[in-house]
C-alpha cells in the first residue's frame, strides 16, 4: 500500500512536470512565429549606439550616481524603441517574447509565474536591484550567459539609466533611489571639474598617491581585518582575502561566496570604485554582504587605499601627476 502511494506520487509530480514543459512548448509556439518576426526587423533598426560592443571587458559604469540624472521619460521612449517589441510593462499585461516588466526593480529574478525563463537565469537567484538591472542591461550574456533574452545590451551609461528610472517607475511605490556619495556623483559627472589640482587629475587618485600606506596599514588593521586577511595566500575570513586587490577584479576570489550584486557589478577595482566602495559599500551593491558603514574621511580612505596598492604588486601604475 505505502508503495503504492509512493508510486502514485511520484506519477503525479512527473504528469505534472510533462504538463509543465509542455505547456511552455506550445506557449512558446503559439507566440514566437510572429513575434519573431517582427523582431528580427526592429531589432536591425535600433540605433547603433546599443550594438556598438567596444570594450567588453570594462563592463558599466556604476549605477547610483548616474541614476539622480536619469529620466523615466526618457527611458520610457528608449524602452517602446528597445525592449517592448519583447516585453510588456503594464501591470497584470502577459508576456510576450520575454516576460512582464511590471514592477521588476525590487523583485525577485524570473519573477514571472509560468513564464519558461532560461536555467541560467532561473539558477541567479536574489532580487533585480539596480546595479544587477545595470549590468543585466549592459550586456545580458555576461552575467547570464545560455540567457534567452537576445539583446546586445545597452551601452551608453546614460541611456541604460534612462531606461532602469523608467522600470522603477512600473510600480505602485517606486523603490528610493541608490544612495550617491557625493564624491562619487561628482567623479562620475565631471571628474577634472571638482577642484582637482591639475586639469584631468582626479583629486582621489592624486590623494592616494601623497596618502602613507602605513597610516593606512594601522587603520586597515583597527577597520577591516576583523574580516578581511591581506597577506598573499591567507584564506578568507568573513570577506575574502584582499592581496593584490587594486587592479584586480570584482569579486575576485576564487571560491567566496560573493553577493549577487556585487558579482554582478563587473569591471575592476581602481582607486575611484575602492573610493565609493569604502564611502558606503551599500550605495554601490545595495544587496552586499559586506556589513560596514564606510569611512566617511576621504584623507583615511585614501590612506586604506595607498594601503591596498602597497599590497597589490599588479595594480596598474598610477596616473601621471600633473
Ligand atoms: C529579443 C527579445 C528581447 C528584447 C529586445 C529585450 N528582452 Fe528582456 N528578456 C527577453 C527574454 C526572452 C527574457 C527571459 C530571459 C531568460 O530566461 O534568460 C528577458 C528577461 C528580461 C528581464 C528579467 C526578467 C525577470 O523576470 O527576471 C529583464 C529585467 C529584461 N528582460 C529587461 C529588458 C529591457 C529593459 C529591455 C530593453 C532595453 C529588454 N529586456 C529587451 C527578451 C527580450
Ligand atoms: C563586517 C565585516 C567586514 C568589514 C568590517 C569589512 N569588510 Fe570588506 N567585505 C566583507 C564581505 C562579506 C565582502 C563581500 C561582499 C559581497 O559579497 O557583497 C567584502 C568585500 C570587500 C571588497 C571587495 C572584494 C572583492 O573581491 O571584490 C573590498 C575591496 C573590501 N571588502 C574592502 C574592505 C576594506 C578596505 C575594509 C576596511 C576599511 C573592509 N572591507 C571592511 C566584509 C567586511
């Protein structure tokens, strides 16, 4: 009898994952010859801005401070340009070629019920805050690679912004933007502006390299060693291993269990992001594991940096002072 029941269990649960596929199948059938279609022909359309790939490797630009700039009025026309040949926006809409948008900043990845999301995206995990959104964006094979969402990713900063205030606009009470430091803002707007001494020398980086990497060490050692190790080879304690962390890049330790947001950020640690991530690691990945309010000296901060560089015998060579 227990087996049998077994058995009828286990029928059901297989009944019901042929059912399931199936049913993804036949949706997929029933939508895809025509909207396909359709949007091979706009997709060739779209400004050459979004097709232009040229420096893969960098990945985005930071999100939060190019966010206070951004217009959902904007986005909204670069997403009926860019996106709505695949997606709806209107809350309660069904899918298209891609899946509902309503409401996506804040919620969870493959949010969509019964929409047949690629393994790769299904298996991410976490919530779409607005640097995965960022990054998602920019090049959506890099941080799901067997993705489904054929889109070569928007790569003009602003436009990408643009268009993440227009889907956090999608919501009933729209999430508060990220938090900007207000050097950071600054960095990203008009990095010679902001009373750097030279023109184009930016006043961080110029700081760091007239910082005292031991003044740095004593403040590493009272702020961060609880949960970081610096020595080369030293396993991870709370946050992972920081030997040779300028230049090297975003979650850059093999086998660390990283936050979603921060691997998605992409790119490399310099000077600049180390800045904004020591000011306030929560206005650069809002979801980070990495449980510390900032130093809120740009003098000590740069000192920790001067630091991180003594440690770090790969970091590219500092610019030229002016
Ligand atoms: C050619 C069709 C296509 C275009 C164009 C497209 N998408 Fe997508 N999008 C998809 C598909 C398909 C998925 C599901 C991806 C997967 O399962 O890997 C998706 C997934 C997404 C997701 C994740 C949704 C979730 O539930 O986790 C977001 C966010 C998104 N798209 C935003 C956009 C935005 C914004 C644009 C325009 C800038 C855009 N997409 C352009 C087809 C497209
Ligand atoms: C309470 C524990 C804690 C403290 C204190 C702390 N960190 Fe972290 N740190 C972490 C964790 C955890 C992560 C991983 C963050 C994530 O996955 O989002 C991290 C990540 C980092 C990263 C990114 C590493 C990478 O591989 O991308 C840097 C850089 C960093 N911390 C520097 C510092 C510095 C410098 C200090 C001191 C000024 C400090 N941290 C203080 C826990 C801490």
């Amino acid at each position: 009898m227990d087996s049998l029941a077994v058995n009828k269990g286990l029928a059901a649960i297989l009944v019901a994952g042929i059912v399931y596929s199936l049913s993804g199948l036949i949706a997929e059938a029933l939508v895809h010859p025509q909207e396909l279609k359709e949007s091979a022909i706009k997709i060739e359309g779209v400004p050459a801005a979004t097709e232009s790939a040229p420096a893969k490797q960098e990945g985005p630009a930071p999100i939060a401070p190019l966010m206070a700039s951004a217009s959902a009025e904007r986005g909204k026309d670069d997403a009926q340009k860019l996106c709505a040949v695949c997606h709806s926006f209107g809350e309660g809409e069904p899918a298209k070629i891609g899946p509902n948008l309503y409401g996506i900043l804040g919620d969870k990845r493959a949010h969509m019920a019964g929409f047949n999301y690629s393994d790769g995206l299904k298996a991410l995990g976490g919530t779409w805050d607005y640097e995965g959104l960022n990054h998602w964006l920019y090049d959506p094979r890099s941080l799901v690679p067997g993705t489904r969402m054929a889109f070569a990713g928007i790569k003009n900063d602003a436009e990408r912004a643009d268009v993440i205030a227009y889907l956090r606009s999608l919501a009933k009470n729209p999430e508060p933007l990220p938090a900007v430091e207000p050097a950071a803002a600054k960095a990203a707007e008009a990095p010679a502006a902001a009373g750097a001494p030279g023109a184009g020398g930016p006043s961080f980086t110029a700081l760091v390299a007239a910082s005292d990497p031991a003044a740095g060490k004593a403040d590493v050692g009272k702020l961060c060693a609880v949960c970081h190790s610096f020595e080369k080879g030293e396993p991870a304690k709370i946050g992972p291993n920081l030997y040779g962390i300028v230049g090297a890049p975003r979650a850059h330790m093999a086998g660390f269990n990283y936050s979603d947001g921060l691997k998605a950020l992409g790119g490399t640690w310099n000077e600049d992001e180390l800045n904004a991530w020591l000011t306030n690691p929560r206005a650069v990945v809002s979801g980070t594991r990495m449980a510390f309010p900032g130093i809120k000296s740009e003098k000590e901060r740069a000192a920790v940096v001067a630091y991180l560089r003594s440690i770090s015998p790969d970091a590219p060579a500092a610019p030229a002072k002016p």
